[in-house]
C-alpha cells in the first residue's frame, strides 16, 4: 500500500468534525490587499478620501473575504487583516508606554532566492510603563464577528478568528536597548506590565465574543537560527534561554483565560514580499515549546528545506495539534495533492496524525504589500488545502 493510500484509509475511520481549533483545514489570518483597497488607502494617505472613507472600503472587502473563506470550506475565517500596514506593528504601537521610533541601528534583512533587501524599519521603544489602554482591534474584531453572523452563505458557519502579535515581540527586535532604563531598571517589572496587558487584552476580546484567538510569534522560530541567536547576545540577551522566558510569560498571560477559549500560535521565520529573515528547522525550541508552551495548537512552516524536518514533532505532547504548513505562500505555484499528502505521512513518523492539521506556511500578505502570487492563486491554495484536509481526516 502507498503513503498516500495510507492517509486515505485514516479518514474512513475518522469522520467526526472538530469542534475546536485549530482546525484540520485552517489558515494563519493574512490576506492579499484588494487592488481597491491599496488605491484607497492611498487616496486617504494623499487626502483625497475621508477616513470615514477609507473604513468603508476595508468594510466591503472584509465581507468579500469573510464569504470567499467560507466559500471554499473554511471552517474558521480573519478579516484578512486588511486593515493593517503590518501584522504585528500595528498592535505594538497601540500599547501604552510604546513610541514609534526611527532606529537605524536596529536593521532587517530578508531575502529569498532571487533577492534580497535590508533596512532599519520603525521600532518601538518602551519609554512609559506599559499599559491597555483600549482594547486593541476591538472594532475590526466586532465588525468581523458581525459579518460572519450575518453572512447568510448557503455554506456552514465559520468561526472568527483573531490574529495578534505574541508579547515576545514587544521585546524581541530591540531588547533591552528598546527599553528606557529609567522606566523599567529592572526587567522583571517590564514583563510583569506586559503580561498584564496582554491578559486584559485577552480578558476584553473574548467579552467582544472571539473564541479563537492567533499569538502570532515569529522569535520562536528565529531562535532555531544561530545568526540570531547571535543577534541576541549582540543587544545583551540570553541566546540560550530567551525562547523559554518568552513561553514563560506567554503562559501567564494566558493563565486566567476561559475553558472554551481556542489558542494558537504561528511561529515562522520571516514573511515579506514572498522572503524570509531566518532559516533552521524547530530542534533548538523545540522541547520547551511543544511541551510548555500553554496552547491549543501550534502553527509551523515546513515549505522548503529551510524549514528543516519533521523530526522536532516528537516532543508534541498527547493533546495539543501541530497544523503543518506544507503550502507556501511564497510562490504562486499550486501544490500537488498527492505530495501535501506524502508529507503529512512523513510527519506522522513522529506524532499521531489525528494531532495534526494542515494550513499554508504563513499569511499571504503580513505586510500591506502583499507576496508574489495573484489572487487567483491564494484561493486556490486555501481550497486545495481544504480539499486535501478532507480526503485525510475525513472531516474539517
């Protein structure tokens, strides 16, 4: 019997539907930018439209996302996260105590196989204690929360899910020298503040009603490489223990979060304009993540070979998922079935294949420019992974 045969006898004896994310079929929440949008908003950012304006327009192709998600089987949808430059800055910025700073000395670089680009990005710099001050992306939440309710599909109904940014990003480009000494002389207090934030923040999105919540954590993965883990030491971190601070205080932000509240977290190495910023597969974080780390499930990319094996998957513990992201989002090529199939057998060499789940590797567009692939290619990626979803596990 072949692999793929294999994997298509499992699903015969496993047609319940999940009822908890993450799901056999998911996504990591971006988006590619509507052409209208990206002309809207620059005709807001030239004066042109109003920002009354400019929210309609993010308003009507969240509600084309939300029925495209749906409409290729879904079983949870984002708002694409159209309304953001970036997918973790601008949460960042919204936190009490950051200011938006131009840091040359804190530089990118992110490349690929046919290019490559560096630059000093704008950084956030702690300059006041730490605090929430409103309930950051509340209303985009809502208004995704309204638009899947009142979707009237003939398709089943989606989950709505939010995607944000883990605090270890808060701390992670800068380090130390992003954070005002006179303000926070001992670290400590900074991660007991920032915690608290982020625990209220979970507190109020799910009175808004999200039940499916992204920690968006790219350090996690960044540490498997050792050109950054050199970055660390060079701004005064612990190259060899930071991954575990972070999983630390991930975990007491989370502590007091409510039983039917989904978690997740997405952990990948760089994605803009189809490159990437780090390489190496999951072995360094590996243990400490998978059996520490307080969540539901665990979004990793494994698209290429920079990504390493599978054979991290051996420490995942009974009762957490691990969704494989097989399917890039780097290129427009269309994946080929039987290969996503192939690949999910090999992974199940080292863990029960009803933990696992499968997804693209990261979002289509973490930045608002969006990678190198049409739109016509992102859907029929997500409906292919739908579509493998279900010959594999028999249901989403």
């Amino acid at each position: 019997m072949t692999d793929t045969q294999d994997i298509d006898q499992h699903a015969a004896g496993t047609p319940h539907r999940q009822s908890r994310a993450p799901f056999r079929a998911d996504h990591v929440g971006s988006l590619l930018r509507p052409p209208e949008l990206l002309r809207a908003r620059d005709d807001f950012a030239a004066g042109r439209i109003t920002a009354d304006d400019l929210r309609a327009v993010e308003d009507a192709a969240i509600s084309e996302l939300v029925r495209k998600q749906r409409e290729v089987g879904l079983r949870d949808a984002t708002d694409g996260e159209l309304r953001r430059e970036s997918w973790h800055m601008d949460f960042i910025y919204q936190l009490g105590g950051i200011k938006k700073v131009q840091d040359e000395t804190i530089r990118v670089a992110f490349h690929n196989d046919e290019k490559s680009f560096e630059w000093a990005p704008p950084s956030a710099h702690v300059v006041a204690p730490l605090t929430l001050e409103h309930t950051i992306f509340g209303d985009a939440f809502e208004y995704l929360l309204d638009t899947v309710d009142g979707d009237d599909s003939p398709q089943p109904a989606v989950v709505p899910k939010l995607t944000i940014p883990s605090l270890s990003m808060v701390h992670y480009r800068g380090g130390r020298s992003a954070i005002d000494a006179s303000v926070y002389p001992d670290l400590d207090q900074f991660w007991a503040d920032l915690v608290a934030a982020y625990a209220e923040e979970v507190r109020r999105v799910y009175a808004l009603g999200c039940r499916y919540l992204q920690l968006d954590d790219t350090s996690l993965a960044y540490m498997n490489d050792p050109a950054q883990r050199q970055h660390v030491a060079e701004i005064g971190g612990d190259p060899e223990h930071q991954h575990e601070r972070y999983i630390e205080n991930i975990n007491r932000a989370l502590a007091s979060r409510p039983a039917d509240l989904a978690v997740t977290t997405h952990m990948c190495r760089g994605n803009n304009q189809s490159m990437w910023a780090a390489e190496g597969g999951y072995e360094f974080v590996a243990d400490a993540l998978f059996n520490r780390l307080e969540v539901d499930g665990f979004f990793c990319e494994w698209d290429d070979e920079r990504s390493g094996g599978f054979e991290p998957l051996r420490f995942v513990p009974k009762g957490k998922r691990v969704v494989l992201g097989l399917v890039t989002t780097k290129r427009g090529e269309l994946e080929r079935k039987d290969d996503l199939k192939r690949r999910i057998e090999d992974a199940a060499r080292f863990i029960d294949v009803d933990q696992l789940c499968l997804s693209p590797q990261c979002g289509f567009s973490s930045t608002k420019e969006g990678n190198d692939l049409s739109q016509q290619q992102q859907w029929d990626k997500l409906a292919l992974i739908v579509e493998t979803a279900q010959e594999v596990w028999g249901s989403l």
